[in-house]
C-alpha cells in the first residue's frame, strides 16, 4: 500500500521505465488505426478485392476495438493490471503477426479483428497502471509521455506506412509490431508491477451488451456515412440502432452500482467541460492529420515518403511542446496552456487557407510544426484537468470513458470534415462525378474545398478558446490557497512511496 511523502524531484525518476512499457504499448495500438490506410490499395490489389470489401480490413479493427475498450477497467480489476496488459499485448502482437501472413481478404479481416481485441485495451490499461504510481500533482508531468503516442501515432500513421508499402511491402506494416510487441511483452515483465485484484466485482453484462452494440455500430454509422452518404439506408440504420442502445447503456450505468463506465463522472461539471474542450483539440488533431496528407497528395501531387518528411517536424514540435507544458502545469494551471496552444492552432489553421499548390514544403513544414507546438501544449493538458476530477478509487474506469469519448471523436470529427469537404467540392462547381480522392476534381476546386474546411476546423477551435477561459484545476486549487485566501505555488512534487 502506497502514502504520500513530500520529496525532492530525484535526477532519475524508475517510473519512467514503466510509463516507457505502457507508451509503446498505446503507440503500437493507435498507430494500426491509421498506418492501414495508405497500404489498403496494395492489399485490394493483391487479393483483387473491391474497395468496399477493402473497408472491412479498416472497420474491422475499430469495431475491436469498440467492444473491448468498456472492458477493459472491470477485467483490469479483476485479474490484475499487469497480468491483463500482458495478455492483450501478446493478442496483440499475435494478431500482427497473422496479419503479415494473411493469404486473402477475409483473412485479413478475421487478422485484424484479433489484433483489435488486443490493441484496444492497451491504451487505457497503460494509462491506469500509471495512475496507480502517481499523484495528482505528479499527473501534468506524467501525461506528456501517456499523451504522446494519441499525438504522434496519428501523425506518422500514414508517412511511416507510405514508406514501408513504397519501399518494401504491405506486409511490413504488420510484421513491424512483431520484435516491437515480444520485447515490451519482456520488458512489463520486468518493470511493471502488479495492481491489487477485486475478484468479488461483479460484471455489468447488460452495460457490455448495450457498449457492444451502440459503440461499433456508432463508428460504423460513422464510416459508412461518409461513404454512402448520411441519407443512405445503412448508415441512418446504424446510427439509430446505436444511439438507441447508447441511451439504453448510459441508463443502466446511471443506475448499476458497479458501471462498466463511470459515466456519472459527466455530472462533475469540469469533467464535463474538459471533455467537451477535448472533442475540439481532437477535432483539430485528427483533422489535419486526415486532410494535409489528402491536400498533399491530390492538390500538390506529392508521394507518401514526401508528405511523411513534412509531418515529421510536427511530431517532434508537439513532444517539446508537450513536455514543457507538463513542468509548468503546477504553476501556471492550465487555462493559460490551453488558451495559448488553441490561438496558435486558430491561426496556423487559418493560415491553411492561404496555402496553394505554389507553396513551399519549407512553409507546409513550418506551419505544422507550429501546430505541434499547439497540440503538445492543450492536448495532454485538457486530460489532466479532467482525470484530476476523478477519485483514484474510479481510475481504471475512468480511463476506459475517456478512451471510449476519444476514439468517437476521433471518428465524429473525419466523418464532419469529410462531409464539409465534399459539399464544398460541390459548391465550388467541379464537374459533376469528380472527387478528390481519385484526383479527378480540377485543382482550383479542390483548393476552394480545402479552404472551406480549414475554416470550419479555424471556427471550431475559436469554439474550444471559449471553453478553455473556464477550465480549472480543483487539485492545485486546494493546494495553492492557504488560510487568508492568498495564492503560493508548490516547491514539491508528491510522490507516492512504499510504506
């Protein structure tokens, strides 16, 4: 059992070593959500498959990884954390491995259903393992590193997979996680430790079989929307049915006494609002890092290897960014990172909208870097603000919520801007039956598109400085005032150690 001393930041801190096993784990895991996408014609190519077969080996893995998420705090507590990531990092990492080995489409998909069960609960494992090392003052600090693969991963999804389909094959991109997955399986072995089991907690199994339909049919609904369009039967069928048993679940957790998500966390007003303020930071997030490869690729004509070295700098931005944000959180609280990461996000999206096929790669580069810096300063910010509201006790659920919201938001915000982009494709009078994926829409109309939805995503992040002026810390809050109400910031870090 574990109390809290006040001590000196030491020159080496050994829970470094395990927050190193859990972020390889969670980058592994979101990594495969994206670096698919750009082998996907490789592999249809290959198994002379359709593309809408090819959307399976996509779907597949989120739908995983849907279901398994909700689960991933009950069966944390009742077999041990350390016990429990291990076992999925091995389906994991198993799972990769058939994939590389796959022999034909359905195959693959039976593949990467695997390794979505596996994938899907290292993230929220890994982020409650850490959790149970750490105080609250500690979290700022901590949650750079837990944040950085959320910020990274989606980043070099498609460059890294761009070079090793272009340069060696589709295969790779799954065979990769093999020597990567073996040894962080032996590295939690050494460096992890084991969380007390509650073998007595009961089950929610109506909240798993309602989470089990509304989550994967949501991001289904989600994708199939975008494709079809949202008047098209599947995807109004889908989304109804999982909005119905969204409903269904969000009242059975409101009433059972141990809920597989602790969605009463929402009645914390702060929870809440940093939520909601993350739905924008993930808005924009994942918005460029959809849309500029796209623009890249059908506006400028460049190749994958070529878009991968201009989003580089953007991921080494956002961990300088991310890291400094973390020592001073203590100090300055976070409304002050979070306002000023989202007006450097507002006016490098804005200045998206001047950028043509003309510009240089030098100034492409700048203005992503500049976003990293944005990103690395709100993101991991946000969720320290809102796990700060959570009691410890309520960790390893609260971190599968928090999973859950942002990987629909995730889904939430491509399906927006994919619809703002086609519409404003159409607006912009390209022939009709031209898009912007297959490269046949004129150039001018695919700009004017472009431009159009990095405005919208520019409005959306004016949305999340609104937000960002009322978020507060309670935990610094409580420490920093003293009895005459005057304010004094902590010399000390809290950290736990043995008793």
């Amino acid at each position: 059992m574990s109390i809290y001393a006040l001590t000196r930041v030491q020159s080496f801190d050994r829970r470094l070593l395990p927050l190193a096993v859990t972020t390889i784990g969670s980058f592994m895991s979101i990594l495969d959500t994206t670096i698919v996408n750009v082998a996907l014609p490789s592999i249809l190519q290959q198994f002379d498959a359709r593309i809408e077969m090819g959307q399976l080996v996509l779907t597949s893995y989120l739908i995983a990884l849907a279901i398994v998420i909700p689960l991933s705090g009950f069966l944390g507590e009742k077999v041990g954390m350390k016990r429990l990531y291990m076992l999925t990092l091995l389906c994991f990492t198993i799972g990769s491995a058939l994939c590389g080995f796959a022999w034909n489409l359905p195959s693959l998909v039976v593949f990467r259903v695997i390794q979505g069960l596996g994938g899907g609960m290292l993230q929220p494992l890994g982020m409650a393992i850490v959790f149970s090392m750490i105080s609250p003052l500690e979290r700022a600090r901590f949650m750079g590193f837990l944040g950085l693969p959320l910020l990274i991963a989606p980043i070099l999804g498609p460059s890294f997979g761009g070079y090793l389909v272009e340069y060696v094959s589709w295969r790779a991109i799954f065979w990769i996680n093999l020597p990567i997955g073996l040894l962080n399986v032996l590295l939690a072995i050494r460096l992890l430790r084991e969380t007390p089991k509650q073998p007595a907690t009961p089950m929610d199994t109506w909240g798993f079989v309602f989470a089990a339909v509304a989550f994967p049919c949501i991001l289904l609904g989600l994708t199939e929307g975008e494709d079809q369009g949202w008047t098209a039967a599947l995807p109004v069928a889908l989304l109804t049915i999982g909005a119905t048993a969204l409903l269904l679940f969000v009242r059975r957790e409101l009433r059972y006494p141990q809920p597989l998500l602790r969605v009463r966390l929402f009645k914390n007003p702060m929870f809440t609002l940093a939520l909601g303020v993350q739905f924008v930071m993930q808005f924009s997030l994942f918005g460029l890092a959809y849309l500029l490869p796209l623009f890249l690729q059908s506006v400028d004509g460049w190749g994958a290897a070529q878009v991968g070295l201009v989003l580089l700098p953007q991921g080494i931005a956002s961990f300088i960014a991310m890291t400094s944000a973390g020592k001073l959180y203590n100090s300055t609280g976070p409304r002050p990172l979070v306002i000023g990461g989202f007006v450097v996000m507002a006016v490098t999206t804005l200045l998206f909208t001047q950028v043509d096929q003309h510009t240089s790669a030098w100034a492409v580069t700048g203005l992503a870097a500049l976003r990293g810096v944005s990103l690395g300063l709100a993101a991991q910010t946000i969720s320290t603000v809102a796990f700060n509201t959570v009691p410890r006790e309520h960790m390893p659920r609260a971190t599968s919520l928090v999973n859950v919201c942002q990987r629909v938001y995730g889904s939430v915000a491509t399906a927006i801007l994919t619809s703002v982009l086609v519409i404003a494709l159409q607006t912009s009078g390209a022939p009709e039956g031209s898009a912007i994926a297959d490269r046949t829409a004129p150039v001018p109309n695919m700009l004017t598109a472009f431009h159009v939805t990095f405005a919208v995503m520019t409005l959306m992040t004016i949305v999340g400085i609104v937000g960002a002026w009322f978020l507060r810390d309670h935990v610094l809050q409580d420490l920093q005032r003293d009895g005459d109400g005057s304010r004094r910031v902590p010399k000390l870090d809290l950290e736990p150690v043995e008793a």
